[in-house]
C-alpha cells in the first residue's frame, strides 16, 4: 500500500509534493540547466539535495536525519568541470558504519586507510562538511543547506542559490516551469531491486534566469532551460536496516533510481535526461547489477512537443567513446547511441567535456555527470539537443592490483605516444632538438633514428613494468590540493628514467631477459642499447616542460630531476662495485652494521632517491609548501628503500605466479638485506659456511632451498620485513600532520601497505 503523502492518481499538486515527504526514508530535489550567458559563453551546472532518515530515537521515535548537496559547473570553453560535495559533520560516524557492514571498498588496505581517517573525525577532501545549519521546511519547499539553498516561489518557480568561497564558482538561479509535472515509471513507482518504492516525478523543461558565478565574478544569464526532479520513498515499515541504509556518501551521489544501494548487492545506474531544440524531451535510466551488469530496472519516459508522456521499458544505450580519467584511472563512456524504438528516436550522446567526473571519498570514489550534446534523428527527421547524463556505480578499478595494472596500461600509451612507431617529421623534432632548430633533422631518416633510437626503449615500455614509479608524481601533486590533471604526460617521466637505467644495467650485467622478453643488447648490440638507454633520461626533460609553470618552478623541477639522475648513478657505480671485498672482516666479526648500511646506500640511491625526487616534483607543481614537498619525498624515501628490501624477501619467500625463481640473488652471489642481516644472527661457523655458499654462486636448487631455509631460521628474513614495515610507517606518520586529508591522502596511505604486502 502506498503511503498516504505520495500523490494520488491524477495530476500532481506541486504545492503538496514538492515539500519534504514524512513517510521517506530517503528523498532527494535535482535540478540541471545549461545557460548561455551575456557574453556568449555556454555553461552547464547540476545541483542535487538529499535528505535521509539517519536514526530513529527507540525512546520517542523522534527521527534523525542526515543531509547532502552535490552540485558542479561545467564550462566547455575554457574545458574545466566545478565539483562541490558538501556533507553532514556525522559523515565519518556513517562512513565508519558503512565499512563495517561490508559496503566499504573492495580492496582492504583501501579500508583500512579510510578507517583510520574516519576513527579521527575527519572528512576526506573532495567531500567537505557543512559549515554551518541545514534548515529544512516541513510546510513548503525551502532547503536551506548551510547557505545550498533550493526555495519554491510564492509564483511557482525555483530558485537555486549556489556559492564555493573555494572555486569561486556558484550560482543564483530562478527555473520558470514550462511543462506540467511527469511522473517516471509504471505511473510514477520506480522500484529499487530490494523491492522498496519510490515515488519519481519531473519537470522536463523549465525557462531559466539569473546569473552564475565563474571565479568569483557573477555572469548574467542570457538564456537557459533547466530540468528539475524530485524523488521519495522507502516508506516506514522498510527503515533503515544493516543491509538497507546508506551512507552520507551514497546520499551525496543520488538515491532511488539513481543511488539507492539494494540489499546485499552493489547496483550501478545510468541516467539521460534529453532535451530536443524546437520541444520534446527524454528521461531515460538503466538500474545493473554493478558486479557483472546484469539488468535490473529500465524505465524510459518520452515527451512529445506537445508535453504528452509515453512510458516504454524498451532502449538501448550503447557506449561509443570513452575516457579515463587520471585520478582515479576510471574508464567511463562519454559517448552513446541512445535508441527509443517506441518514441522513434535514435539519437548520438556526446559528452561536451570528457572530464566531468565527480570525486568523493566515504563509500565508491567517483561518479560521472556531465553536460552532453544530442543529434540524431526522431521518426526519421533530423533532431539536436542537449542532455545531462550520470553514470555512477560501476567500479572499474576495485583493487590496488586493478589500480596499478590501469596505471601501466596509461604509462605505455604515455610512452607511445611520446616515441610512435612511426614519428611525424614534428614529432622527431621535438625529440631531438627543437622547434627552432629545424636544419637538425635535415637528412634524417625518420624511420631509421626511430629504429635505432627508440625501439629498444619501446620494446621494455611495452612489455610493461611495476608503475608504482610513475604513480609517485600525480599523486604527490594532488595530495596537496594540485591538480595533476595538467601534468598527465609526467606518467612517462619515471618509466623512461627507470627503463633507460634497466637498458644499461642489462648491458653492465650481460642479462638475457627482461620482462619477459630479450634484452635490448641481445637485439640491437651493446652500442644501440647503450646509446637508447643513455636517451632516454634526456627524452623524458621534454616531458617536464608546461606553461602551466613559472620559470622559477621549472628550475626547481630541473634541479630535482637531475638530482634523481646524480643519485641514480652513483647507486648504480656502487652496485656495480660490489661489497665482496668487505665480506671477510664482517664473516669474521659478526658486525654486520656497517654491510648493512652500505647495502641500503645503495638501495637508496639506485630506488628511493628517484622516487623520493618524483614525487617532490609532484608536490613542487601541485604548488605545495615546502614541508609538504619534504614530507612527500620522505614518504616516498622510505616507500622506495621498502620495496627493495621487500623485493629482496620476496626473493627468498617466492613472488607470486613464480614471477623470478626463489632464491635467484643466492644463485647471482646477491648481497641483500636479509644476507646482511644473517651476518649478524649467525654465529660464526653459520656465517662462514653462509658465505661459501653464496660467494659460490650455487644452482642447484637443493643448495639454494637449504640457504634460504637458513635466512628463515635465523630470523634474518623476517627482520628484512619488520624493517621494511618500520620505515613506511614512521615515515607515514611524519607526512601526515602537513598533508590535506583527502583521496589521495587516503589512496597514498593505501599504497604503502600495498608495497609492503605485494607478493610480486
């Protein structure tokens, strides 16, 4: 039985049901526009309020609710997208709930990164907690959200007021309804798979005026048509339970259709709102099952010119395009085909800005909606619009592993891009020289320097590779409130400093296989491999130039970058060096404080440095101050010295899918950290005779299982780990008083324990 406050048959009386609806646990007002201000620019903005039933008092039954505002600006001139998430100052506690009821992420060094933000009281970034009251009206429409504010007039319209002291962006708009009320669904039900009712009605076309604000300067309004929805349900005798309720987060991206999670499964959504030039509009959404897309809920509602509706269950919506984004390595469509049989339309929906993906933190990471643009045909004849779209749910990346194995895939198209296969006559130039220094590439063979110059690199590049390294930089430029968006070509900057290094040390250590595949010396001979791997530190400079940056800041960038390079090698001549020639004197004496040190120098230099240089480079173009540039290379010091030692157990222990063979650096004669420290376990028969063995450089198996068995027992394996631990964790927690909590934060948290706990 419906509740007694959802509308009944007939037309539906706004004065009643636009105002907050007691019997709903959940209920939520959206509102979109695209306008054209006074000076001809094009501007898209969507705003959406939530309202949830939080708790109920057991004592008196007085209900708690919690509240949400979402809303963003999308500015396809100058190519930038304006999110603003504000949510209830009880996020964390809700956030907390939802993590432990298993509604958290998929990956749990991803939790428990979220957990410890969350136990502190602290809302991650971009999600920020109201900053003062929300007031909502039980006797009309008037939403006050701590200044968000949503108002229905005394003459029918709405009016829509917006301000972010952080972007400068906001807004103050009236919607003029020119179209009766739609209901969605069968009649205005839409069911959540779980089996709870909403009640979904819209207005497809509002006349709009007023003005938005685009870095702090108010525009006026030349011409907009707006679209609002309205939405309610869960009625009392289905409240809130473990399985049912959601979060402050799921409230902050959509409820019902668009967000209501049902029980025990994770539902994905996507939404088209159209409206056609010279009349007609299209509310189209499909509800999946987020895990494996099976189909839920469709419900498309067609709008004829004359505001007739037509209800049909029959579309498609096809992707065509996509995008990925470079924050949360994400792959959504910004492109469909969109085919209403029954309405007679076939029509192409095309994002106007690939970019318009909308990050929050507490539950899934991001949503996509955006300002689209429409062509097509309806019942055969030409047609055009404009829509808003939203796609939210699906989960791509669910795991670290999913994470970092998107990021190689963007890192190689980096590098591809960066050195083609066939190069452009400008492409070359840029490589080699200038762009005023055309009379270089006179008489060169582009197809020979490609073949002789980059495709020893591209061979490493393509065959892929760990890309922690290439993650350090984006990451470090986000976390302290930079946009990394404008330095997506720096993913290449680390995979072509660490492949060239490879390239060489190959040659140095006459190796036959890399990643899976021939060396390049073994290829093209020791001259080429030499002189590629050489190119490519200078090859990756070209990377680092933008006009994003001061002169100033560059310098900054240079003098890191070489310093990255100086260390780099100075670890490797060490390396190469070796520290046989100490092994006698600490065999004897057991003191193996001073190998131990020297090992790490190495491991320093060769791995930490760098990474410790990529990531200040980060946070130097992130515009970071200079205890967080600090605190970030620190981070990622101690990240890069981890991961080597963990490479070093991982030797002994095995790597997973049997990457390298256990033991190999016992069968190379490899002094390692767990080496070192047996030196200082062992008494000193076990030393001596540890020593033969490795010095040896056995093969047999059996003599290299019994060593490492030995490693084992002696607790030096296991002190190579804790150690490792140790070092991310204080290193950790000296970043984290001067670092903004935020996604990244959390994310940066997360990749930490990642590295420790890697098993290849």
């Amino acid at each position: 039985m419906r509740p007694s406050d959802w509308p009944a048959p007939g037309p539906i009386d706004l004065t009643i049901h636009d105002r907050p609806h007691r019997s709903s646990t959940t209920e939520w007002w959206y509102l979109n526009t695209h306008v054209e201000t006074a000076d001809g620019r094009p501007l898209s903005l969507f705003a959406a309020f939530f309202r949830i039933i939080r708790a109920h008092d057991p004592a008196t039954g007085a209900v708690e609710y919690a509240h949400s505002c979402t809303w963003a600006i999308t500015d396809p001139r100058d190519r930038r997208y304006l999110p603003e998430s504000r949510v209830d100052a009880r996020a964390p506690e809700m956030g907390l709930e939802r993590i432990q009821k298993g509604h958290g992420a998929k990956d749990p060094r991803l939790n428990r990164a979220m957990i410890e933000l969350l136990e502190r009281g602290r809302t991650p970034e971009p999600d920020r907690v109201f900053d003062g009251d929300v007031e909502v009206a039980m006797d009309r429409l008037a939403l006050d959200f701590a200044g968000a504010r949503l108002d229905k007039r005394d003459d029918g319209s709405y009016r829509l007021r917006l301000h972010c002291e952080r972007t400068g962006a906001g807004c103050d708009l009236v919607f003029h309804p020119e179209r009766a009320p739609v209901r969605h669904g069968d009649d205005g039900v839409v069911k959540g798979h779980g089996g709870e009712d909403m009640f979904y009605y819209f207005i497809p076309r509002c006349r709009v005026d007023g003005t938005v604000m685009l870095d702090g300067e108010p525009r006026a309004i030349a011409r907009g048509q707006g679209w609002y929805d309205h939405e309610f349900g869960a009625p009392p005798e289905e409240e809130p339970s473990a399985d049912t309720e959601p979060s402050a987060a799921e409230v902050a991206r959509g409820s019902g259709v668009r967000g209501r999670s049902p029980r025990h499964i994770d539902i994905a959504w996507n939404w088209v709102a159209v409206q056609l030039d010279g009349g007609g509009e299209l509310s189209a959404y499909q509800l999946v099952r987020a895990d494996d897309g099976v189909p839920l809920h469709d419900w498309a509602i067609s709008i004829d010119e004359k505001g007739a509706r037509r209800a049909l269950t029959s579309f498609t919506l096809t992707p065509l395009r996509s995008f990925r984004s470079t924050r949360t390595f994400y792959d959504y469509p910004v492109a469909w085909r969109l085919e209403v049989p029954g309405a007679g339309l076939d029509l192409t929906v095309e994002a106007e800005l690939d970019d318009q993906e909308f990050i929050t933190c507490i539950s899934k990471p991001a949503f996509w909606e955006g300002r689209c643009r429409i062509t097509g045909t309806r019942h055969g004849a030409p047609v055009s619009g404009v829509a808003f779209v939203e796609r939210s749910g699906f989960q791509p990346v669910k795991t670290l592993d999913d994470f970092f194995s998107a990021v190689g895939e963007e890192v190689q198209a980096s590098v591809a891009r960066l050195l083609p296969d066939a190069p452009t006559h400008d492409e070359a130039r840029g490589l080699i020289a200038a762009d005023d220094r055309e009379q270089y590439l006179r008489g060169v063979d582009l197809s020979q320097l490609a073949r002789a110059l980059w495709k020893p690199i591209r061979d490493y590049t393509d065959r892929g590779g760990k890309s922690w390294r290439s993650y350090a930089a984006l990451a470090c430029c986000d976390v302290v409130r930079g946009d990394s968006r404008k330095f997506v070509k720096w993913l290449a900057v680390p995979e072509l400093l660490h492949v060239g290094s490879l390239i060489v040390d190959d040659v140095q250590d006459r190796s036959t296989v890399r990643r899976g595949g021939p060396t390049a010396h073994v290829v093209y001979g020791d001259p080429i491999a030499i002189n590629s791997g050489t190119a490519a530190y200078f090859i990756a400079q070209r990377l680092l130039v933008s006009e994003e940056l001061s002169a100033e800041t560059k310098l900054r960038l240079y003098d890191l970058y070489f310093e990255a390079m100086r260390a780099g090698h100075a670890g490797q001549a060490l390396d190469l060096d070796s520290f046989a020639s100490l092994m006698p004197d600490v065999v004897e004496r057991g003191d193996a404080a001073l190998l131990e040190e020297r090992v790490l120098a190495v491991h320093r230099l060769k791995t930490a440095a760098p990474a410790a240089a990529l990531a200040r480079m980060g946070a130097v173009a992130g515009g970071g101050s200079d205890a967080q540039v600090e605190a970030v290379g620190g981070f990622f010091e101690a990240l890069g010295l981890a991961f080597q030692i963990v490479d070093d157990v991982l030797n002994l222990r095995g790597f997973k899918g049997g990457l390298k063979s256990r033991g190999e650096d016992i069968a190379n004669g490899a002094i390692t950290i767990p080496v070192a420290k047996a030196m200082g376990l062992l008494p000193r028969e076990q030393r001596r005779a540890l020593w033969r063995t490795i010095a040896s450089k056995p093969k047999d198996v059996t003599v290299i299982a019994a060593t490492v068995e030995a490693l084992e027992v002696c607790g030096a394996i296991e002190a190579a780990a804790k150690q490792a631990r140790a070092l991310v964790e204080e290193a950790w927690w000296r970043a984290d008083p001067v670092l903004p909590d935020c996604v990244p934060k959390v994310m940066l948290r997360a990749f930490g324990w990642y590295v420790l706990e890697r098993h290849y």
